[in-house]
C-alpha cells in the first residue's frame, strides 16, 4: 500500500462531535483508557514537534511543556465523544490545560508512513512552563515496569469516584479553549507519598 493510501486511513474528517486527543504518558497505556472509556479508542501513533516530555518531582506521569527543538512521541486517539473528553478533563485536572495542537502521524495500523499525515489535536499541556519540579526525560517503558499495576488500581478508584458524583450544573466561565468550566474531582494538592495521582496524559 502506498504512503497516499495509507494517509487516506488517517483520522482526518472526524465528526463534528468526535474529537482527537494526543497522548504521551499513562494513557500510552492500553489498560488505563480501557478503565476510563469503557473502551480502546483506535489510535494512531503521532509526534509533536517543540515539546518536551519530562518527569515531575514525586509524581509517576509526566508532563510536556513547549520547548524549540524537541519532539514528543505518543498516539492519537481517534473518535472520543463529549462525554469521554469530560472523562480525560477531570482525569487530567487543573495542573493540565487542554489545548489544541498540529501532530505528525508517523503510523496508521503499524505500518510506517512514507509522507507525515498532520491533524490538529486535542492535547493536555502543564499549566506551569517554569516549574522547578520538571527534570529529566520520562520514559513510558519504565513506568509500565515499575508503576502500572498500582496504577490500575488508582484509575479504578478514579472513575468509580467519578460516576458516583451527582450532576453539576453548567457554569458560566469557560477557559481560553472554550471548552472546560467545571471544577475537577480532585485538588491539585496532593503529598508526595502518592505518587499515583491520576493524569498524564
């Protein structure tokens, strides 16, 4: 098959009501979107180009904040609804913003393309470009090893947690993006001894 056969499989006319979400830290996994969907969203692997993803001082996921010059590897979700993106912005909480960003599709079904397939994206950026927290490169292979499974078990409690909260009424701010009002279900503030707080992308 040839590169514009296969950049013809991109996700490149999602429906008005489906979004596309760039992930690059937990929800790298399979598992966790599992746990939180109800699903496995198809999902193409991506790059974004003059971001950097780094590790967060007592924390197990990581962040990326734009830097010139540097490149994220992840995947791009395809097809999430309104109400899964809801899902993702209280998993992502308010150290995250979502916003939106041009991604390099660099394979569709594991074949490797010849010519890059760009799509803009959903994608959660952390708030604070100058945290001294954020230090080195955060390696996915490595959290899988050490971190999944108690992972597991916090996104579980997560999203029991979160469909037991009662219906919020619609609030009158929105962000920058135009698309998140509600408080999220947990306080940023959390000790280092849990080191499983749930987000990353």
């Amino acid at each position: 098959m040839d590169s514009a056969s296969l950049a013809s499989l991109a996700p490149s006319h999602t429906p008005q009501n489906l979004h596309r979400v760039f992930v690059y830290g937990s929800l790298l996994s399979d598992e966790v979107v599992h746990i939180l969907l109800k699903r496995t969203p198809q999902s193409s692997a991506a790059v974004l180009n003059d971001f950097q993803r780094l590790s967060i001082k007592g924390r197990v996921y990581p962040a990326i904040i734009p830097v010139d010059g540097k490149k994220v590897s992840g995947k791009v979700l395809s097809g999430i609804t309104a109400t899964e993106l809801d899902i993702l912005d209280a998993f992502e909480d308010v150290e995250y913003k979502r916003s939106t960003v041009e991604v390099s599709l660099t394979a569709i079904d594991d074949l490797l393309l010849d010519s890059l397939e760009k799509l803009l994206v959903y994608v959660y950026i952390w708030n604070n470009e100058r945290d001294p927290d954020l230090y080195e490169d955060w390696d996915f292979e490595e959290w899988k090893r050490d971190h999944l499974d108690a992972y597991l078990e916090m996104v579980n409690e997560f999203i029991e947690e979160f469909e037991h909260q009662p219906p919020k009424e619609p609030c009158a701010a929105v962000d920058e993006a135009g698309q998140r009002c509600e408080q999220p279900l947990h306080s940023p503030a959390q000790e280092e001894e849990e080191p499983s707080k749930l987000n990353g992308e």
